[in-house]
C-alpha cells in the first residue's frame, strides 16, 4: 500500500472517531424503517412529515429514517409516491417503529429529485429530470460512474466518434463551444476527474434537462446537467456494513474484424510501384521502405539472387499481422472491483465510510488501479443545527500496456504494413521497419551507433509510462435553522487533486537510442565520437495540481398552511478552480543511483538523420489557468391546493472569463413552470388513469467556454528588424461582449400512473434553441484587429425533441414481469450561421462540424455518386449537372453546397432502450437492449493515395473495378497509377460509401440471485446478492448488410465482457 | 442573536461582492501575457512590422508619378490594383489584409496603450517611459488617421469640412462598436489633437527613426496644416521640426549606381515608416515622362531616384528605405518644402527661396546648381511647388497635393490615364479623389460609400 494512501486513510479514521465521541443523548428523536406492505422491502425515499410542520425527512436506501420531533408530537405522515400517504400517532416509547405501506395505483416512480442546491418532492416539480436510481447504476459494472448511464436513462447518448462529443443529454447545443454536461458531485460542479468517483459510494444520479431543472446551474448548464449523490451517513439507524465483490472478464477483441488489405495484394502493389519506380531511395531522412521494396531493391543490385528474392516475398504473402497481434499483443483483460461500507449513526451523529479497490488490467495489458475511500458524517449538536461532512481520497495509478493495432506508425505517419512480423517462428521478438531505411539502420555511423532497430514486442517494456492521482475532497455543509420554516446554510467545497505523470525511457528503448543516435556526431577524420543526448535513460516528469474552493451560502423558506404552501431559496456563490502544471526531462538518468546528465539545450546540433542543424528537445513547460465565478440565485416553488405548482429561478453569473460588459450589463438566466396535478381535481374520476400530471417549463440556460479569455494578451517576439528590441503583437483581442452561450428550453410533459400500478411514466416534448452560441463572425477591418473573422457570441440552433419513458408491468404476482421503455428524439437544425461557404468539398470530410443551414448540426454530407466508368472503372460524380471524372472541378468549387447529397444525420436522432425484468422468487433477471435509429455513417474503403503513400490499405482491394462489367457489382475504383488524389477523395467521401447505421444492440444482461434473512433464518447476514453480468454483448441487428458495427466502422470494436460478483450485507 | 447573524452575514456579502470586481479581474491564463507594465506596451508600440512598415500606399497608387503597361496592368493578380490604378468604378476591395485594415491595425494598437497607460500610474521614477509610451501612441494614431482620411475622404476644406464624411475615428479597443465615418472636421481635429499631445509627451531625439520622436510630431502637424491649407500654422511647425532636425545629405555623396542609393535611417530621415503597392512595385510602375523630363541633367536626383531600365522606361529607385519599400515617413527634405512653400504664400520670397537653395544645393552635381532668385512671391511659390513635386515623388504625398491644389485656381490638374486604347481621365476634385473604402466595411457597418 502506497505511504500517500496511509495518511488521509488515517485522517478519515481520526475524523470518525472524533465524531462518534461527539454523540450525546439529548433531543427526541424516533426512528424507524418504511416498509412494504406486501413483501417486507424497505422503500427508500419515503418522506416522513411531522403533523403540522414543515420539516420532513426522507428514508434512506434501507427504508430507515430518523426524526428529531417536539415533545407535544402527535403524529407523523409518511408519503411515497406509488404508496399510501398514512398518518399514524405515534408516542416516544415506540420508537423503532416499523411501518407498513400499502401500494398505491398512483405510481410516478421516484419521489425525490436532487438539484445540486435543493431536494424537491416530484409533486412540486414542473421541470424534466431523470432520476437513475441505486438499482439500475448498479446494473452495470465498471470503474466510470458516468457509463453506467448507458441504455438507463432517456436523452442520454454516448457517442465513440473523435470528431463529437462523447456524452449529450438531449442533444449538442452548441458549435465551438465546450459540449459536454456539467457534472454536479455532492452539490458542487466537479472539476476532478470522473474516475475519481467510486460507483459503489453513489446513491443515484439526477439528470437536469430542462430550463426549469436546470437553470440554477446558470451559465454553464446549457448542456444539462448530471448530479451526482453520493451516499450519506444519517442519523438514528443500525450499524450496517456492506460488502462488494465483483470481477469482469474482457474477451479478446477479434481482430478478424479489421478491413485489412490482403497480405498479397498489397505485395502486388508494391512490386508493381516498384517496377514503375514509384519509390524514392534517397530520402534527406532515409525514410523507411517496406520489407518488400527492400527485397525488391536487393533483387534489383543484383545483391540476392532473383529466386531467393521471389521466396522470401511469396512467404510474406502468407503472413497476416492481425495473427500476431492477436497472439502477442492482445489478451483479454480481466477488472476486480471490492468495496466495503460501514454505517450507522444515532442521535446527534451518524456515519458511511467507505473504502473500495478497483485493479484493471485491459486487453493491451494497461494497468489501472484505484484506492478510494470516502467518509461521510452527519452531526446534530443542536436542535436547530445540522452539519454534514465528508471527505474523500482517492488514489489511482495508469500504467501504459503495449501498442495495439494501429498504434505501430512510422515518423511519416505510415501504417503498418500488413505482412509485418512481430516474432519469429519460435515467438522471440523481431524487429519492425519504422522510420529509417533498413539498410542505413543496418550501416549507420560505422558502429558508432546504438542498435536503431525497432522490436515491437519488447519495446514497450522499456518504456514505463505512468499516471498517478491522488484527489482529496472534502465538503462541509453547516445548516441552521432559524425561525419556523427558515433555514440558512453554507457550505464549502475544497478539491486538490494532483496528477502526477512519469515516463521512463530506459535505455533500451527504441526513443531513448534513435534520440542518442540523431545526436550522435562523429568526427570521421579523428574518429572522436560526442554523443549530445547521453546515452542512457531519458525520464519526463510531469505534474498537475488543480485547487478547487467552493462556497455558498444559502436561505431556504417554507410555508404550508391548508391550501398554499410555499417553497423560496435564495443564495450567493462562489467558486474558484485553479490548474496549475509543470513538465521537464531528464537526460541519462539512471534509475538506480539517481544520477543524471546535462545536455546542451542552447546550442543546435547537426541531426545525423536530416543534417539539419537541431536542438535538443527540452520538454519544459509550465501552465497556470484559473477560473472564477461569483453567483448569486433564487429559486421559488408555490403549489396550491396540493394540483397547481408554479416554480421559478433566477441565477446571475460573474466571471473572470466573461467580457466586463457580460459581467456588467448581463441579464440573468431565468425559468419558469406550472405543473397540474389533473388527477387531484374534484372533477376527475379517471380508474383506468388514475394518477395524471402536466407539466410545462420554460427558461434558459447557459455554456460558458473555459478556454476563453476576455482580456487582449501578448506575445513577445525578439529582435525587431533593424532595431533588434524586444517587441510584442496581440494574440488575442479582449471582447467585452463576449459572453455564455444562451439555450432556451421549453418543455411539456406529462405524467401517467395507470391502473393498479400496471403501466406508468412520462412524455416529453421540448424545443431547445440555443442563440448566441460562439461561431465566427466577420470583422470590420476598421476595428483593426489583423484578422478577417472573430469568434463572438453570433450563431443559433433550434432542436426539438421528445423523452419517453415508460414502465409496463405485465406480470406481477410470484413471477414478476417488468418493462422499462426509454426513447428519445432529438433532431438539432442550424438556424444561423456565419461564413457558410459553398463550397460543397469543405463539407464532406471528417473536419468537425461545417454546419449547413437547415441540416442537423452533424450532418453527413456527400459527393453525389454516378457510379464507375464501364471503360475505366473511375468512379464518376456530377459537375453541373452532367456525370463527370473530372475530380479537379468536383474539388475545387464545381461542386456546390446545393449539389451534394444530404444523406442525413451522422447521430441518431431516434434512440432508447428497452429493458426487460424478471423475478421469481429470489432470482432476478435483467435484460437490456437498446436502440439507435435514422442515422448514417461512411464506410471505409480503399484509398490508393494512402496506399501508396500511406500504406494505408482496404480488403475491398480485391472486389476493385478490374474489367468493364466489373462495375455492375462494385463501387471500389480501378487501381490508378499515378495516383490522384481528388478521385480518391471524391469516392471515399461520396454516397457509395453511405450506410444506414440503424442497429439493435444487446446491451446487457443480469442475473442476481438474493437471499435475505427474512426468507432464511440461519442465514449469517442480512442480505446477500450473488450476480453475474454480461455487458457488451454484441449487436443484435443492423440495417447494413457488410457486417460492419456503425459505431466502429473501421477500429477494432471491444470484445463482450462477464462479471461476477456478490454484495453482501451485515 | 439570529438578528445578529443576519446582519454580520449580509456586510459579509456586501463586502465579498464589492471585492468581486478584482477577484473577477484574475487573468484565466497566465501563459497569456496581459499588457500590466509601460514596458509591454512599449513593446506594442515597438513592433515596426505592424507600425511602421506598412502604412497606406493606395494614394500612391492613385497618383499620377508613374504609369503601367497594359500588359503589366492586366497582369496584377487582384482586381483592387488595377482599380486603384483607375480610380475604378467597381469596388472590388476586397483584399485582406489591406491598407485600409492595416492603418486600423494601428489604430487599435495604439488604443490599447493609451486605455492600458490609463490605469498605470504615472510617477517620477516611471515618468520617461510613460510619456514616451503615450506620446508614441498619440503619434501613431495621428500619423494612421491622417493617412486615412488623406487617402478616403475629399480634400479638406474648411467651409465644406464640417459635413462631409471623413474616416471612422475609432478611439477604443472595443471591436463591438460599429464604425461611423466622423466629419472630415473632427477627423482633422482629431489628428492635430493628437500630435498636439504628442508633442507634449515625446522626447527631443528618438533611439531610433522607427519610435515617434517630438520632431516627428512637429512634422505631422506640419504635413496635417499644410493638407488643411493653413499656411501659417504649417509654416511655424516645419520650422519647429527643422529646429530640431535640419541635416541635408549631401546628394554628391551618394553612389548613383547602387541600386538603392539612399540608405535607410539616413540623417534626413525623422521618423521612418514604409509602403509597399502591387501596381506601385518597381519593376513595373514607370515614371511618368513629363516628371522625369523635368529634371535638369545636373540634378542628381535623376539618377539617384531613377533606374534606366534600358528601354526608355525608368523606374524609382530613391526610396529613402534603401531598398524597394516607399517611404512614407517624415524626413528633412519634406520640411524644408513646407517651410518654403509657407514663406511664398506668405510672401516671404526671399526666405521661401533660401529654404528651396539650400536643399537643392545638396541636390545638384556640385557647382552646378544656380540659386533661383526673384523678388515675387508667387513665382517663388511656383517654383517651390514644381520642386515639392520633383524632391517628393512616390512618398504618399502627391495624392496629398493633387487634392490640395486642385482646391487652388490655376493649379488644377485633369490626370489620364491610358490603357490599350481606353483613356481614363480624372477631373480636378472629382469625388473618386475619395478611393473607395472596402466593400466588407461598408457591408458590415452600413458606412456611407465613397461616390465614384
């Protein structure tokens, strides 16, 4: 165990002793469990009202609360959506008391949502939120609590593609401004990172989609918001501890999959590149020439005979790369997770400490491993005073793993040739042509030289590349009350979290020796050889500190008298995230004795390679950002006669990334909403329906971007011309307009319980217009700042959307049957744009967004394909109007805006998931399959620019275009030497490529098994949980008929994996 | 006790909130240099690439010192050249960067010293640098504006000034604003402002020709009074200038066949700045014929500023850059011109002529050049414009004198151009004397456009 960890292990353990010594026996509390009236099951989030007042509690995920009450207390009401309200009378002695609740028709699912600033009842709430609870995170496995949100909440779509983002909710709202949600953990933003989160100290997560639920987040919650809660220590319940195993095996990903151009064919392409005398021998940097062409050289100086040569090449037609990567490389990965947790608590304190290990080892053999332990505590020292705290370590470790497929690239960038060996018969590692030519690696600097071969399959373990972080986070929330119905808090934040990198290089390593031997200088005429770079090992060393404070304060105000009941918070904020970072190196550095070497960084030395006269690099950098936020909000709830609810919130942000006029002169962010409880009505007497609720909203939200700056900044150049002073020019231009980017959001929903409980949930409609996102706006060169465009707050979006999600119970007695239905549409239009050009070329490739007026922001936009020549096989397009190969025009301007295909969006706009529970008696099966439809990607394809340059190749080579007719049943080109690169570009980004990505994916499957002690007395503990999961199980259908997996169309997709595990409770 | 709470906790928000301004202030990136100290802007103002070097030639371009081949015209790459030739019709100025966006760029630098300035307090320990750094930023504005408005405005005109549009006098870094042409008075008021606080700020002598210097300062209200057409106030500040700064080169020291014989940061050189113009490069822009003739074969400055290409066509080769940049800075020799001209319309033949005679003096193969002598002003006065025009070619100035003069009975000037057979003419004050200003200006801000 890390001496780091020891520490705040001690610290945590301090705390919780200081803590529980301050329990003192003063005040009424009772306590008790909610139970269900039908099996015995705690029901977590029951409200507990004592009569009359305002202050209430709610039970925690074993149906347990605690209640502080006056003596002259008479009776409690306890709520549960989905349950019968009940008053009981209640007298101190009884406490613990256990009560039973009857279900009820009316079921709405969750009861409580958490806004990071407030917990709300669902009665009062009119905005849309999602609330992911314990049961379903838990229904997946993994280190990242941020995953487990797949396929289990609606609007929620995960994304594998570089060029967008990886995680929306509810669809991206802006162009270049940062795209993904705010993560709230524990009331505050979170700026760590996420895998410092143990999913099993979680208690649920709260999604914020629209501008009534996420508007108190002010300017940066355009994007929605996630609220992460972690689980608390309460008061008054049982000491309980908590055990959780799990394992997950990762298969192997199969390699086979790959659209790797035959071995053999690609020897034919080089052997005839080679008799056309395609490759230049006498590169300025030796670059490297593939085995083959090596072979082919020899051959050709007459250096191996013309048989030998022939032998060798056929033997490399047969070798696949893809084989030894699958034996050497890949393995299948295997993760073990472990947490324990400990709580209780009684009447003035109460406690949750947490401890958990994850250790993963991926199929490229990549380590990561994490500590983390949390201590969450609960103190009442007063009747009117509430302090929670909680502090948490964690501490984790990444450890690079060997290259995968593709990975293995030479200086140039070119791929791997297919006929690569990484090991010889007898498996012992051979080395790979990478940069330079074999024969100047084989004859450079007379033996002066360290070996300048590269061996793949050893390489990596001479290269130690490690990350280690170790995150604290502490959170303090003192709450006190100070009349009837108003409570004041503050609480404060505080994160450090520090990342500390380190990459060895020893000195076997291929960076270490090829940046020696660059170096290297040798005096041919004296013989005397200086070696600039030492030998040795090269060792960078990299650390990152981030110093999050937070602090808020807030007034929360509740009134209830028969008819009204009012609900007002209002607060001031602020917060202050500071990054700092430094990086350096060190040359021939001995990790044994710590000793190291100087080098010259000042002075150029002649590159054996280039001849070039170059530096040593340095790797010393330094970085320091800092953000500020002062924010001040209100947020009011007024329900009347327990069926009209109208909320508001208002929020201003001030920041030190904001232009003055921004700061100044900005209008807040604000929303507002009415719900209708139309069940409740006199006049409503619906059995079939018996619970109805409308809800509607409207409000804005906003997106800050981090990375931009509202001052004028310089940079210093040296040595103006004639006058040789230091001079500076403006890099970049202070806009005091430059604000958050604004979404509007208005959403209508409505919430159905049907009969008996047997189907239930809610739909959403939404129209979500985001304006003054960032874009590029053109400049009057009279303002005089050298440039023709800005980025300023100009562009605009609109999106409409819907969020199903429904439950069906079609079987519900000792077999249980649920269904859990989620789907989503989202379609986001580009409204306003400026600089559109129209240039159709511009919009075709994989630049980013180029959005086009009226079409989804990720569109796939395409040439327009008239198929291959009968003469030629050259793939044909359309300049004005009529088929042409003419590429030069196609390219450079013939080709329109208006003239290309819109073949539709690159994101799903229709997506969700269907879940499928069963239970019978004590066993539980969960099936997942989700769904993405009406979208489109670009399939890959053979490229004979890349191939020859690249050595980039396609296994469609060998259904190319050979022979008229040919072109009757393939699209892939005629092979075309010299190449031409516009042709190839016109195919690969035209609509032959084009497939529907629509496809249904098995996203999991669970099977628990639980038995508890109600159910067997000799059972030594309170509840145990046996599961074994199957996640990424593998698509189920697929509109394309190439086998191709939409979401990896050309990588490697990760193999299925199985998890087994056990949760026990005591 | 809760009363108390509430009161402390509110002046406790009162005063974090008051603080929020600077707290608020912190710079996000600290890699990002942000201007604090004189010296940062000082560096700003030292960056001769954007200060100095290039300044507007479209004047230039306009002007009638040299001519184009048909072929060599057709040849120019952007149709914004061959227009300026022309005084075109069609505005196709749509290059970026250019001129007009490259004196703005000026402007804006020098705005931001003088808004950054603001807030640094001035002392006794810091009082050179910051006066220095101001004067230069006024200078440097002055210098842009007068350049602009010279160049995209009608001649000045004191009954006519105060409602004709000028240029947009932009005073601050806010990019946001929207240009607004000034009136050709405030433009001109503003210039003089400005110099005048230059003049203030700046040191005697600069480290170098390419930092504002107070002669400097005393030149470009001479040069801005004499495009005003205010003799007197001209008149006194070349002199003013010629206090400070009245070196001569001597032009017999020259080498005629070198191929830039007047080096840059020469002795007559007061503040150096540089041009450059596609249709004005010299390779293809010809003297014009009637200019080059006026020469005598003793002026030396016939071959000092003119390359015999050999074919009967010369091209400028008397950049006071010292190579093929034009210089549009201030030098002694415009001084001199100033003065003179100011003393014969004053006149005041004789000193007008001592000023003319003592430069030509420096001019002419020694012993050979005659002093001019005559006792009428007017005719002094003639023969100092008809040198202006001989000592001052391609120096952004002659746009300057056609515009000038053209307001002046008797010295009005129709110039022609011709282009395979097609015969463009400029009549004296024709409104194209106004280039057009940018299309994508006028686009984006809804200016008025410059009548062709």
């Amino acid at each position: 165990m890390h001496l780091k960890f020891i520490q705040p292990c001690l610290a945590v353990l301090i705390l919780t002793f200081f803590v529980s010594t301050l329990q003192a026996q003063t005040g009424n509390t009772i306590t008790g469990y909610i139970l269900s009236a039908k099996d015995k099951s705690p029901i977590p989030g029951a409200t507990i009202q004592p009569g009359g007042r305002n202050a209430m509690v709610i039970t925690d995920d074993k149906g347990r609360f605690a209640l502080t009450v006056p003596d002259t207390l008479s009776g409690i009401t306890i709520k549960h959506e989905g349950y019968v309200t009940q008053s009981i009378r209640i007298n101190n002695n009884d406490s613990p008391l256990y009560i039973l609740m009857e279900e009820n028709v009316n079921v709405l699912g969750d009861v409580t949502v958490s806004t990071g600033y407030e917990i709300i009842p669902k009665e009062r709430v009119t905005g849309s939120f999602t609330q992911v609870n314990n049961k379903q995170l838990n229904e997946q496995a993994g280190s990242n609590i941020i995953n487990r949100l797949k396929g289990v909440a609606s609007s929620v779509l995960f994304d594998n593609s570089e060029s967008r983002p990886s995680l929306t909710i509810r669809g991206i709202s802006t162009y270049e401004g940062p795209s993904a949600p705010l993560i709230v953990v524990d009331n505050f933003p979170y700026d760590g990172d996420i895998n410092n989160i143990n999913p099993n100290d979680v208690e649920s997560i709260t999604l914020l989609k629209d501008a009534a639920a996420a508007s108190i987040w002010g300017t940066r919650a355009g994007n929605g918001v996630i609220v992460i809660t972690t689980k608390k220590g309460s008061l008054n319940q049982p000491f309980s501890i908590q055990l959780n195993a799990g394992v997950t095996l990762i298969n192997k990903p199969g390699l086979s999959y790959l659209p790797q151009m035959s071995s053999s064919d690609f020897i034919d392409v080089e052997s005839y590149l080679f008799n056309q005398g395609f490759y230049n021998e006498n590169t300025y940097n030796h670059a490297a020439l593939s085995p083959v062409v090596e072979l082919l050289i020899k051959k050709r100086d007459g250096l191996i005979t013309p048989a030998d040569a022939d032998a060798q090449i056929n033997a490399l037609k047969q070798v696949d790369v893809r084989n030894d990567f699958d034996k050497y490389i890949y393995r299948a990965g295997f993760n073990q997770q472990y947490a324990v947790n400990i709580s209780g608590g009684g009447n003035t304190a109460g406690y949750y400490l947490s401890a958990g290990y994850d250790k993963n080892v991926n199929e490229l053999d990549a380590g990561y491993s994490r500590i983390h332990i949390q201590s969450q505590t609960v103190l009442k020292p007063m009747r009117n005073l509430q302090v929670n705290a909680s502090l948490g370590y964690t501490n984790s470790m990444n450890e690079a793993g060997r290259p995968g497929y593709g990975e293995i690239t030479t200086i140039t960038g070119n791929a791997l040739y297919p006929y690569a060996q990484l090991a010889d018969a007898k498996g012992n590692p051979l080395p790979l042509i990478k940069d330079y030519r074999e024969t100047f690696v084989d004859t450079a600097g007379e033996g002066h030289f360290l070996d300048w071969h590269y061996y793949p399959l050893q390489d990596y373990t001479h290269v130690n590349a490690t990350t280690g972080t170790a995150d604290i986070l502490a959170n303090i929330a003192i709450e006190y009350k100070i009349v009837k119905g108003l409570t004041a808090s503050l609480q404060y934040a505080y994160e450090r979290q520090q990342v500390t990198g380190k990459t060895l290089y020893d000195a076997e390593s291929y960076y270490a020796r090829d940046l020696v031997n660059q170096f290297t200088q040798i005096d041919y005429g004296s013989g005397a050889v200086y070696y600039p770079v030492p030998k040795g090992s090269i060792l960078d060393l990299s650390d990152n500190l981030l110093l999050s404070n937070n602090v808020r304060a807030q007034l929360n105000y509740g009134y209830r008298n028969n008819k009204n009941e009012l609900h007002i918070l209002a607060g001031w904020e602020t917060r202050q995230s500071h990054t700092t970072g430094n990086s350096y190196r060190t040359y021939g550095y001995d990790d044994d004795v710590l000793s190291f070497t100087n080098v010259d960084l000042v002075n150029p030395y002649t590159s054996y390679i280039t001849g070039f006269g170059s530096y040593i690099p340095s790797g010393n950098s330094f970085s320091d950002n800092l953000n500020r936020f002062v924010s001040v909000y209100g947020n009011g709830a007024y329900t009347f006669n327990d069926r009209y609810v109208l909320t508001g919130s208002i929020r201003k942000d001030a920041s030190n990334l904001f232009g003055v006029n921004s700061n100044d002169k900005g209008i807040p962010l604000w929303s507002a909403g009415a719900g209708w409880t139309v069940s409740k009505e006199p006049f409503y007497h619906s059995s079939l329906v018996p619970s109805l609720k409308l809800r509607f909203s409207y409000g804005y939200s906003g997106n800050a971007d981090l990375s931009r700056s509202a001052v004028t900044t310089l940079s210093y150049i040296s040595n103006a011309r004639y006058t040789n002073l230091t001079y500076a020019n403006i890099t970049q231009f202070a806009n005091p307009d430059l604000g958050w980017e604004i979404t509007k959001i208005i959403n209508t929903g409505v919430d159905v319980g049907f009969k008996n409980g047997i189907a239930g949930g809610s739909i959403d409609y939404y129209i979500k217009q985001g304006s003054n996102l960032f874009g590029p706006a053109p400049l009057d060169q009279t303002t005089g700042l050298q440039r023709a465009t800005i980025t300023k707050n100009v562009a605009d979006m609109l999106a409409h959307g819907v969020d199903v999600d429904m439950y069906i119970k079609p079987l519900d007695r000792r077999f249980k049957w649920n269904i859990h239905l989620l789907f989503s549409y989202n379609l986001g239009k580009v409204t306003n744009y400026f600089l559109e050009d129209s240039n159709g070329a511009d919009y075709v490739g994989n630049f980013g967004i180029a959005p086009v007026k009226g079409k989804p922001v990720f569109s796939l936009m395409s040439f327009k394909w008239a198929g291959l020549s009968h003469d030629t096989g050259d793939p044909q397009g359309y300049v004005d109007g009529k088929v042409s190969t003419d590429y030069d025009a196609i390219f450079n301007g013939g080709t329109k805006l208006t003239d290309l295909d819109y073949n539709g969006p690159s994101v799903p706009p229709y997506f969700g998931a269907l879940h499928n529970g069963f239970s019978w008696k004590n066993f539980e099966l969960d099936i997942n399959i989700t769904y993405r439809f009406g979208y489109y990607f670009r399939k890959s394809s053979t490229n004979y620019s890349a191939l020859f340059y690249g050595w980039y190749g396609n296994k469609d080579y060998a259904d190319r275009w050979q022979k008229p007719g040919d072109e009757a049943h393939t699209n892939v080109p005629s092979f075309l030497y010299p190449d031409n690169y516009n042709r190839d570009n016109f195919y690969i980004n035209s609509s032959a490529l084009v497939e529907k990505a629509d496809n249904i994916r098995l996203e999991y499957i669970n099977l628990n098994y639980t038995i508890n002690k109600a159910s067997l007395k000799q059972l030594p503990l309170q509840n145990l949980r046996l599961y074994c999961y199957i996640n990424n199980a593998g698509i189920l259908w697929r509109a394309n008929k190439d086998g191709l997996d939409p979401d990896y169309p050309s990588s490697l997709k990760p193999g299925a994996n199985f998890t087994f595990g056990l949760t026990a409770t005591f | 006790m809760k009363l108390k709470i509430i009161l402390y906790g509110g002046i406790l928000v009162i005063i974090t909130c008051s603080a929020c301004k600077k707290y608020l202030d912190a710079k996000s990136n600290k890699s990002l240099v942000i201007a604090t100290k004189i010296s940062d802007y000082q560096a700003l103002l030292d960056n001769n690439t954007i200060m100095n070097r290039v300044s507007p030639s479209n004047g230039e371009g306009s002007a009638d010192n040299y001519y184009l081949n048909y072929s060599d015209w057709d040849a120019l790459y952007n149709d914004a050249y061959k227009n300026i030739y022309v005084w075109g019709d069609e505005i196709t100025y749509d290059l970026f960067p250019n001129d007009w966006g490259q004196a703005y760029d000026q402007v804006y630098f020098c705005n931001n010293v003088l808004e950054g300035l603001d807030v640094i307090q001035k002392d006794s320990s810091n009082a050179n640098e910051w006066d220095n750094a101001e004067g230069s930023a006024f200078f440097f504005r002055a210098n842009a504006f007068l350049k602009l408005v010279l160049t995209w405005a009608n001649a000045y005109d004191s009954a006519t000034a105060g409602k004709e549009p000028g240029i947009p006098l932009r005073l601050n870094t806010d990019f946001n604003e929207v240009s607004v042409r000034a009136t050709i008075q405030d433009c001109y008021n503003q210039v003089l402002n400005d110099a005048e606080q230059a003049v203030n700020l700046l040191p005697v002598n600069a480290l170098f020709a390419t930092r504002p210097s107070k002669a400097a300062a005393y030149g470009l209200i001479a040069r801005t009074c004499l495009a005003m057409r205010n003799y007197t106030r001209a008149g006194l500040y070349a002199d003013s200038c010629l206090q400070l700064n009245h070196t001569l080169i001597d032009y017999n020291t020259l080498n005629t066949a070198a191929s830039y014989p007047i080096a840059i940061f020469n002795a007559e050189m007061i503040f150096y700045a540089g041009a450059f113009g596609a249709e004005l490069s010299n390779s293809i822009a010809n003297i014009d014929t009637v200019l080059l003739a006026s020469y005598s074969d003793s002026d030396l400055r016939k071959t000092i500023f003119f390359k015999d290409r050999g074919n009967g066509t010369f091209g400028f080769k008397g950049s006071y850059n010292g190579n093929n940049s034009l210089f549009t800075g201030i030098a002694v020799d415009e001084m001199y011109l100033i003065r003179a001209e100011c003393y014969a319309r004053e006149n005041n033949a004789a000193s007008a002529l001592n000023d003319l005679n003592t430069l030509l003096q420096n001019r002419w193969k020694k012993g050979t050049y005659i002093p001019y002598e005559t006792n009428d002003a007017q005719q002094a006065l003639n023969r100092v414009l008809e040198e202006r025009r001989k000592e001052l070619p391609f120096r952004d100035l002659r746009w300057m004198d056609l515009k000038r003069l053209n307001k002046e009975p008797g010295r009005q000037v129709t110039i022609t151009r011709l282009l395979n057979g097609a015969v463009y003419t400029l009549p004296p004050n024709d409104p194209r004397y106004a280039l057009p200003i940018p299309a994508t200006v006028i686009e984006l801000t809804g200016m008025q456009q410059n009548p062709r």
